[in-house]
C-alpha cells in the first residue's frame, strides 16, 4: 500500500540561490526552507547578506543562480510580491515626510488596494484597528516623525500586518528599541505566529532575540548552521560565522553568548 503524506508547501523556499547587486554576489548557494507558521531568525555578522536575503525574497536584489518561491510562487527581479508584509529597518523612516500614522499603516495596502490613496472605509477602520492592537490608539494623526522609535517600530509592524499577509518578514525590527518595545515586538510577533503567519526576521541580538527563536539560520555569505538555538548557538559555529570566540553560558532552556574574556571560568 502507498501512504501519501500531506508536506504543507513551504512558504518560502531558495534553492542554490546566489544573488547580490551589479553583477557581485553577497550570498552564494543558499538553499532554506520555511514551512508554514514557522518563525525564523536570521543572524549573521555585519554584510554577511541578511538584508540581501531578504531582498533575494521581495524581488529588490540580482539574482545570478538558483531558485526563489514564494508560497510557490517564483519571486522575479522588479516584480515585487504582494504575499509579503514587510518591515524595513528603522532607519528607512524619513522623519520629515508630512505623513500621518494611519495613513503609513494605509500604504501598506499599496500593492493590493484599487483605492490607492482613496481608501475604503473598511479599509481605514482596519488601520484604526492595527494601531489600537499594536498599543498606538490616538496617534492616528500624529505625524510619523513625532513618534518615538518603538512606536515607528509598531507602526511599521501594522503597515505590514494590514494586507492580511501569511508571511511577514522584519529586517532588524529589534536594534534600537528599548527591552519593553523589545519585548512587545517579540510577544506580538508571536502572537501573528499563533495565528499560522510564517516569520522571518533578521536580528544581531543572539541573547534576547535569537535565543528565544525556534529555529535559527546562521549566515556569513552562505548558510552556516540551521537548527534550534541549543544546534546553532555554539562556540565552534559563531567563531565560524563572527570570528571571534565567545562563551556559551546555559541555565536551563536559556542560553546566553557572551564575551570569552569577562566571564569567570
Ligand atoms: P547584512 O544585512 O548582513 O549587514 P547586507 O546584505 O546588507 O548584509 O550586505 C551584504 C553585502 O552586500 C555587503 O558587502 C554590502 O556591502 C553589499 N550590499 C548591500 N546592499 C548593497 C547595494 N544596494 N548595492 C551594492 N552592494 C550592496
């Protein structure tokens, strides 16, 4: 007899990928699957080609080898997907442009709205919803420029969360932000995560962010490691990916990866 065995189609899926911009590669060979619902952690040092992962995803860099989908779908070069909620980094704010919070949180419909910029009623009433869920009700109005970097952090998360996505993808959604703002993001993340949105975030922060995710993918240029936290963050592994040695301290289901010279042995 035959078994069939129902695999959920990844939602996110690179195979042999190499890409990068202007005919130079800044990751090679990356094959990564994401399954539905999963939530991912991309770490790696500085230029080691997080971002440009994540740009390998949207469509935004070259691709000179292999293979992206996205729910099964093939990701083309400047034919950005609407499957993908995404937030840039932080910086990507420009703090002077004259735009309100529920309009920012309104482009998110951009790609997927016939209104643009005449939105719906419903389609306002869900901004107004986001905004109040992800802690910012009153601040409607108020010009981006004049919220604090949690709160343009929260908004950038509801921008993405407003076209019903089932992957939302964070490029470092945690550096600059306070523990609180920290912790907030993370606990709503986890709650899109318990509501079958598949995640993917790129993170520095292995103590506070990518300890606590359930699968982490290690990159320097090409996949180093791929597993669970206990799997990836291990000496050998980041001294590979960083360069530099760092000590492993484990209490529990915690692991904490600190500086080898300051802890007593
Ligand atoms: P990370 O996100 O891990 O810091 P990036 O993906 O931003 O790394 O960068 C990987 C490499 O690609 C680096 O060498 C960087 O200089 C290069 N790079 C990134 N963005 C661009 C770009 N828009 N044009 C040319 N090179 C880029």
């Amino acid at each position: 007899m035959t078994s069939t065995r129902l695999v959920a189609e990844p939602v996110i899926s690179l195979r042999g990928v190499t890409a990068g911009y202007r005919g130079v590669p800044a990751i090679e060979n990356i094959d990564l699957s994401i399954a539905p619902g999963e939530m991912v952690g991309l770490v790696g040092p500085s230029g080691s080609g997080k971002s440009t992962m994540l740009r390998a995803l949207t469509g935004t860099a070259d691709l000179y080898a292999g293979e992206v989908s996205l729910n099964g779908v093939p990701v083309r070069r400047g034919h950005p997907t609407r499957a993908i909620g995404f937030v840039p980094q932080l910086t990507s704010i420009e703090p002077d442009l004259p735009l309100r919070a529920a309009d920012a949180v309104l482009q998110g419909l951009a790609a997927t709205s016939r209104r643009v910029p005449w939105y719906s009623k419903a389609e306002r009433a869900k901004a107004h919803a986001l905004l109040e869920r992800l802690g910012l009700a009153g601040y409607e109005r108020t010009p981006i420029g004049q919220l604090s970097g949690g709160q343009q952090q929260r908004l950038l998360l509801a921008r993405a969360m407003i076209s019903d996505t089932n992957l939302v993808m964070l490029d470092e959604p945690t550096s600059g932000v306070d523990l609180q703002t920290l912790q907030d993001i993370l606990g709503l993340l986890a709650d899109l995560r318990a509501q079958g949105t598949t995640i993917l975030l790129t993170t520095h922060d292995l103590n506070w962010v990518a300890a606590g995710l359930p699968r982490i993918v290690c990159i320097n240029r090409r996949i180093a490691a791929d597993g669970p936290p206990r799997a990836v963050l291990t000496p050998d592994i980041l001294e590979a990916t960083y360069g530099a040695r760092v000590r492993i301290v484990r209490d529990g289901d915690r692991i904490l990866v600190t500086d080898h010279r300051t802890v007593p042995a």
